[in-house]
C-alpha cells in the first residue's frame, strides 16, 4: 500500500498523466514505420502541451492519440522533438476534455538527488496505469547506449534507479512526494531492474520558449562529450593543478567533461581532439553537461572560447557553434517506394562521419540494393553525385521512368567499401513528392516533385550467349532458350512474402516470344517484369497466363527487342520421365550462373507442399520429379533434357511454409514438361487459352488404407491393371469453398476413376478440352462441374486505411471452409490506421458502419462516405471464424483511399484511381 502522503500525490498526478498510442507512419533518420503505446503527462494545462520522449514523438510523422485518465480522448499532434535529447512535446485541446479538470505537473530539475523517493507513474506495458517505486541512485550516469542505428541520446547527465519499469512506461513522469517531476522516464536495462530518467534542465527552457511562441534556439559544435571521473582524466594527462582548482571549485566534483566523438567537417572538426579534456567556456570553468549546453544554446552563430588540456598541454581554440536544428533533417522524399532524409547528426555521431549525405531511410522498390537492409548512403546516381536531398531530387527528376541507371552508395557502418548497383527507376508504382515537417499543424506536408519524364522508346539489341562445354552433347544448345526473369513486386498481394524474384526461364516459342517461368519467381501480375537474354540485354516482359494448380506462369515479350540475338525455342520431348530415366540438368544456381550435368530420376510421386498459416499459392495435385544430385537442391529453376537437347521437365523452386524463425521454405521439384502443353498450344495460336479444373486438392492413398476405407476387391484389381508400377488411388484432401465442385464433392472423398477411367497418376485428373462436367467413380457415380481459368489472377486491389484489401484468391479458397464475404485483408503498412487499430492480413471484412460489405463494390461504397479523422466501426472475421468489431481512424492525409485496376491499355498494366 502507498503511504498517505504518496496516496494523496498519486490521486493528484494521475488526473495529469495520460497513455499515447501513436504511429510513426513513415520510416525516417533512425525510426522505422511503427505503432506502439508510450505516456506522457501535461506540463501546461492552459495551452495543452504534453511533455514524453522524443522517441515517442517520432523524429518522423506523428500520428497519435491521448488518453486521459477519465478515459477521455483527444487527438494530439508534434509540436517539439528535441534534437538530440529524448524528449518532446505534444499538443491537444484542452477544451476537448469535457468531463475532468485538466491538470498539470510541474517540473522541477532542481529536486532530483540521490536517494530521493521517487514513484513512475504511466502506461507500464500497455496497462493503463502503473505506479512503479524507487529511489534515486545516481544523478551523473552518462546516457545510455541503446544499439547501433537507433537513437542514442548524448551530452547530457542521466538520473538512474531501480523501478523495473517496461516499454509502455517511456514518457512517464518521475516524481516525488510533493507531486513534481524531477525528471522523465527514458529508457532501461532489459537484463535488470535499473531504469534511466532524463533530467529536465533542458526540457524547462525548451518549454518556455514553447509556451512564448518561439523557437527553441539549440546549438552545436558537433562534438560529442562524456564525463569521465579524476581517475581517468589523469590517465588522459589532466594536469595537478587543473584537478585541484575544479575540486576547489566544487567539492562534490568527482570528474570532467571529455571529448568522445568529434564529427568530421563539422564545426569542432581539425580544432578538437578525442581525448581532449575541457576546462573553460569563455572563461568559465565547465565540468558538467548543463552548463555545456547553454553555453551552446546561448551563442547560436557566434564564436566561443574552449580552453582545453590535451596530453598534459593547456591550449584555447575559437568555436563558431552552429544551429542544432539546421542539420536535424526535417522532409523526406518518396521515390520508386523508397524513402530517404538527409543523413542526420545522429547518425553521423554515431558512426563519426560528416553529417551530409542523402541516406535511405526506408530501403525497398529500386532502392532495395545490395548487403545489409540498412544504412545506405546514397553517392551518385546515374553518374551524378547526390551529396545533398536537393541534389538528388535534381538528378531523380532527370532520368526517365523505367530507365535502368547505375547507383553508387555504401554502409554508413563501412564507409572503406562502395558498391554498385544498377537499378530501374519506378516513377509509374509510387509518388515521387517531398514531405516536410509543419510543427503548427502537426502534419508533414506533401509536395508533388513533378511529372515523371516519359520511358525512353525501347531499341534493339544484340548478344550472344555463353558457350556450354561440347562435353555436354546437344543439351549445351539449351543455353540459348534459358533466359533470366526478374520480377519486382510493388504491392504485397495474394499472400506472397517477397517483393523482388528472380530465377530462369525457358523460351518455349521464339518467334511468339512466349516463356515458361516458376509461379514462385512471377506469382502474380501485378508487378515489372524484366527478361534478361545472354547476360546481356534487359527487356520487359508482359504475363500472360498464370496456371491454378501446377506452379507455372507464362510470360511473353516483343522478339524485335532482342535483334539477332540467337534465342532458339526449346525443343520440347513427348517422352514422360519415369523412375531411372538418365537426364540432364540445365539450371541456375545460387549465384544465377549456367549449371550442367547428368543425373538419374530416383522418383516421380505426387508430393504435397506444406501449406502455410497465412495462405498464397502453392503447386498442387503435381508428380514432382526427383534427382540423384545434391546440386540440384542448390538450382532454384532449371530444365531437364534427354541426350539429345529435348526438354523433357522443368526444374522448378515450390513456395511452401513459413517456419518458426521466419524463413519461408522452398522445395525445388521438377514438372513434367507435358504439363505446359494446354496452356503453351492456345498461346502459340494467339488464343486465350480455356483451362479448366476440378477444384479439388488430392492426396495419394495407397491400396493397404483404401481396403480399410472401404474400396472393394474388385477396384483394388482394378488400380493394379491400371498402373503396374505404382498401386494408389486419391483422396480428396480440400474441396475449393465457393467452387462449382463444392456442390457436389466433399473433403475425404476417393476418386476411383474419372469419365470412367481408373486415376492412379495426378496428370490424368488434367481436364482434356473443355469438359463442363467431369464423371466421378466414387461410392456413387456423380457428375461434377470443372472450374473455367481465366489465367489472370488477382485484377483488382484496394488501398484503405494502408491495409491492402483483395477479393478473396485462390489459395483462400483452397484452406477456407467458409467465405464471410469477398473482401479480405491481403497485407497493411506498418505505422498505418490498419496496423495501429488492429486488422490483421487474412481477416475478412463484413461490415462497415452497419452496412454489409458482401464484395468490393460494397466495401468501396461503404467507406466512401466515411469522415475523415474519425472512427469507423468495421466488422471483421479472423480466418478462424472469430468474429471481431474494430474501431479505425482513418487518416487520409498520409493513407488515402485508392483502387488498382487490371488495365492492359495502361502504360504498367493497372490503371490507378484515387478515391
């Protein structure tokens, strides 16, 4: 129980205190894209400012709101994010909290000392409201060291304790019994009860200046300091003399202020050494972190005097102190579905480089290079240096869309490596516009940068291909049909967790220019895709039929764009493989480069490829083919040949589950070339082609567990006659929800024969012509309708709320007992209205405000009308049937509504719509 005199001080902060959920909603300097639940507590009630840290008022966009403690919500927006401490303000109207008198807490730095008292009073771990105790055991601890490529604060004292305070408590008030905050919750130790408070020296003046209207003027030198205790100081070559006349000066001083960083090109730079020790500023002895910066703060612009000792030498140097804010970038840009900020001091403190550079903030699209995800630095593209944001919006805006231009970057964390790489400029998915920070209105304020340049018109061009070994006997001409497919995905869709695949392509028509490439590398159409020929010469590429069940996709592109390039159409076998067949593999291995040899099938079985918890496309009812090499788990995508160069398989990599670490598994199986056939034959005509399907998933039975499911003596004899080599009939495993084959079929069903023929093999279930019903032996004799395919997959997205919202597709269909409506969540944007309120990928939507949203249309119609700023109640479905009420704040401003359109007449195949 807390004592009466802390009861009644509780009772009295409580009514100040209030929980923030926020979002980040765009990944910028050191912060990604995130949502999560901080406190915070007012600091002046009149003009409704909330003091937190400044890692909870985002150095990004801010998108938040407070909750009081009567439960009262208001919205709150940034007005101060300090640029190097870790705190911040926010501001809310006070006139919105109606049913509590809104209070504040004052602050008062000058009450914190060791073995104060002390109680945190916040949103510990996302409960409402905790009071944490503690007593106050160091006020000098040097600022904590949070990670590399995070935010560290610096140059201040931090106050530390023993509270065991968790995430949700950043932003809590540290106060004493009188009801004053002495300092403000920062951080702690994960591995520990001690927990770290920022001072509020700083904090009041900034608040002050706040509360006048002004600017809070912060200087810099762009030196980073530690303090150091007489015993390391001396070791530095602190002088005698020098030590006693700062003890003299204070009795209570234990150490001196010492120069750790100093960042090159910046102000202190060639004046200041590491391993400095500072005396004076202008004259005054300085040895702790307050005095240090208001001599900063004080003389923004002007020259000040450090008296310094290094090594045991006094020397004085002139410091002209420069504008903290000036080098804390405050816009971004968005381009090609990246986003990057000039590089911060923050970051350049941290890594002791130059505080310049335009740094890649949010690595994806075309500016998703090579090596680590993070810290990139962007030098140069298209052969024009970009050392500032400016520069390379000039550069951007000179390069034509899809255009294929060399960037030259490296890690901030090895700055003695530069890499290359080229990449395609995507002007056509993504905004290119600058946002800039407005700390009136709380908003970062978009500019359009521009109409793209027009793409280049394409020509032609010629190459030749890698020579095979002779060795290697006709199979060495297959190198001239194998292509490379890259294909770059803007928009996560159908459940797929990539946005950029790559691997082979057989060229199966040259003349047509029709390819054959695995579903894992093109898994739908929405998304650039690249065709490369003989190592050489990048063209794009159009889908063009996308197979339901057997982990192809055929892609096509302009054969006049490849010159004389010899590309030959491969010569494909009637041969099927069987177990023991001698082949020969022609794949990619890891590194994309020409692998040849000859092995044996050990098998060709129907295989099942794991399905996975969040559902997207996998090959199905497939004889997967086997190899007696251990090379060929390396190739991803392949073909195999006879002797004589006819392709007899594809070599092909299956998308299967996610396993508990986050890797997705990939089985590589090859297909019996035959499989292509239906497909190929209509296209080579230039004819849609009809493909239709029982929509059934099936599992192999053997005979010994069909007896004991009740198939007769007379069928057992029957399967035997039917398939010498292998004694199995199938089951089935799924029957499609919503399939015309869900009317008649039911999971666990046996298949006995198919328009009365015995099925023992996956590929004679493959619907001959255009068979509107199939006969199906089973117990009883039925007919089942077929499923006509289309080929063209998902044609139609929408954007709301950065959830990414589809009709259901197939692979949902496929696990899905049920179908709530047609309107499910496919993926979200972290730090989005959808992340932040709760919807979850897989969920279906069935209602908004009341109204039913059977489809698409409905969905769109429904959300149209909706206010924005304001909560919209959506009904929702988990994929296990646990029905959900949401309530989501649309923010239209940084996620408006838009719709994707499968349009063949526009430039990137989809026409967008802003609604």
């Amino acid at each position: 129980m807390q004592p009466s005199g802390w009861q009644d001080t509780i009772e009295h902060a409580v009514k100040a205190i209030v929980s923030i959920r926020f979002s980040q909603v765009a990944s910028f300097d050191t912060e990604g894209a995130e949502t999560s639940e901080a406190s915070g507590f007012i600091v002046d009630a009149e003009r409704g400012l909330i003091l937190t840290n400044r890692h909870v008022v985002c150095s990004g966009p801010f998108v938040g709101e407070a909750i009081a403690h009567d439960h009262e919500e208001v919205d709150v927006h940034a007005v101060y994010r300090d640029p190097v401490h870790d705190f911040g303000f926010l501001k809310f109207d006070p006139s919105k909290i109606r049913y509590m008198p809104v209070t504040a807490i004052p602050l008062r730095p000058d009450l914190a000392r060791v073995g104060l008292d002390i109680r945190v009073v916040g949103n510990d771990a996302g409960e409402k409201l905790s009071i944490l105790a503690g007593s106050v055991s160091r006020l000098d601890r040097n600022a904590p060291e949070y990670g590399d490529m995070t935010y560290n604060d610096f140059n201040t004292f931090y106050l530390q304790a023993a509270s065991s305070t968790s995430g949700g408590s950043s932003g809590s008030p540290v106060i004493d019994i009188n009801g004053n905050a002495v300092a403000l919750q920062a951080g702690g130790h994960t591995k520990a009860a001690t927990d770290f408070f920022l001072p509020l020296d700083r904090v009041v003046r900034a608040l002050e200046f706040i509360q006048r209207g002004e600017t809070v003027p912060r200087g810099t030198i762009q030196v980073q300091f530690l303090h150091r205790p007489f015993d390391e100081t001396r070791r530095l070559g602190l002088r005698t003399e020098t030590e006693a006349m700062v003890r003299a000066a204070s009795s209570t001083e234990i150490g001196m202020l010492v120069v750790e960083t100093v960042v090159p090109k910046g102000p202190g730079a060639l004046l200041l050494e590491e391993g400095d020790i500072l005396v004076r500023i202008n004259g005054q002895v300085t040895t702790k972190f307050v005095p240090l910066e208001e001599a900063f703060d004080q003389n923004v612009d002007q020259e000040i005097v450090l008296e310094l000792e290094r090594g045991g030498e006094p020397m004085s140097v002139t410091v002209r102190v420069q504008n903290l804010h000036a080098i804390t970038p405050d816009r971004y840009v968005e381009v090609g579905g990246a986003k990057v900020n000039e590089l911060s001091y923050q970051l350049a403190r941290s890594y002791c480089v130059p505080a310049r550079g335009v740094f890649v903030a949010e690595p994806a699209g075309m500016f998703r290079l090579d090596g680590p995800d993070n810290g990139w630095i962007v030098a140069s593209v298209d052969s024009q240096p970009t050392p500032t944001l400016d520069d390379f919006v000039r550069v951007m805006r000179g390069i034509p869309d899809r255009e294929r231009v060399p960037v030259v970057y490296y890690t901030i964390a090895d700055v003695h490596m530069t890499s290359v790489a080229v990449v395609q400029v995507d002007h056509h998915w993504s905004r290119f516009r600058m946002a800039v920070r407005n700390d009136i209105t709380g908003l970062w304020d978009f500019t359009d940068l521009g109409a793209p340049l027009p793409p280049k018109p394409l020509s032609s061009a010629t190459a030749r291909f890698v020579e095979l070994d002779a060795s290697l006997g006709s199979a060495k001409e297959l190198i001239s049909s194998l292509v490379k497919v890259t294909f770059y995905m803007p928009i996560k869709i159908d459940g797929f967790p990539r946005s950029r695949k790559q691997g082979a392509g057989l060229v199966v028509d040259a003349e047509r220019g029709l390819i054959v490439v695995g579903r894992n590398i093109v898994p739908f159409a929405l998304g650039d895709l690249s065709i490369t020929f003989a190592d050489s010469i990048v063209i794009p590429g159009k889908v063009e039929f996308l197979h339901p069940t057997h982990n192809v996709t055929f892609i096509s592109y302009d054969p006049k764009l490849i010159g004389g390039t010899p590309v030959k159409s491969a010569c494909l076998s009637d041969t099927m493989l069987t177990q023991g067949h001698k082949v020969t593999l022609l794949a990619f291995n890891h590194n994309y480069r020409p692998v040849c040899l000859t092995t044996v099938v050990t098998d060709v079985t129907c295989v099942t490829i794991p399905q996975n918890a969040t559902p997207r496309f996998r090959g199905i009812n497939l004889d997967a083919i086997t190899l007696d090499t251990p090379l060929a788990q390396q190739c991803s995508s392949g073909v195999l040949a006879d002797s004589e160069g006819r392709v007899q398989g594809l070599w092909l990599s299956y998308l299967g589950e996610r396993t508990t670490n986050g890797h997705d598994n990939e089985y590589h199986l090859g297909l019996q070339i035959s499989a292509i056939l239906p497909v190929l034959e209509p296209l080579r005509a230039q004819l849609r082609p009809r493909i239709r399907v029982l929509s059934v998933e099936l599992v192999p039975v053997q005979m010994v567990q069909a007896r004991h499911m009740g198939v007769t003596d007379e069928w057992v004899r029957r399967v035997e006659e039917a398939n010498p080599s292998r004694h199995q009939l199938f089951m089935i495993r799924r029957v499609e929800t919503d399939s015309p084959a869900s009317q008649t079929l039911r999971d666990l069903d046996l298949v006995l024969a198919v328009n009365g023929k015995v099925v023992t093999r996956t590929y004679e279930m493959d619907i001959k012509g255009d068979d509107e019903e199939l006969e199906l032996a089973m117990e009883m004799t039925v007919r089942v309708p077929t499923t006509l395919i289309n080929g063209e997959g998902t044609d139609r997205i929408i954007c709301w709320a950065g959830a990414i919202i589809q009709e259901p597709h197939k692979a949902v269909l496929q696990q899905s007992k049920t179908l709530p409506s047609r309107v499910y969540i496919s993926a979200r944007s972290r730090g989005s209205p959808s992340y932040m309120y709760g919807m979850v990928p897989t969920m279906w939507i069935t209602q908004v405000n009341g109204k039913p949203t059977p489809d698409l249309d409905a969905f769109l119609s429904a959300v149209r009308v909706c206010p924005d700023n304001e909560y919209v109640r959506v009904k929702t479905i988990s994929f296990d049937m646990i029905p959900m009420v949401l309530s989501i704040k649309q923010n239209l401003h940084y996620w408006p509504t838009s719709e994707l359109v499968r349009d063949p007449s526009a430039d990137c195949g989809w026409r967008s719509v802003d609604i």
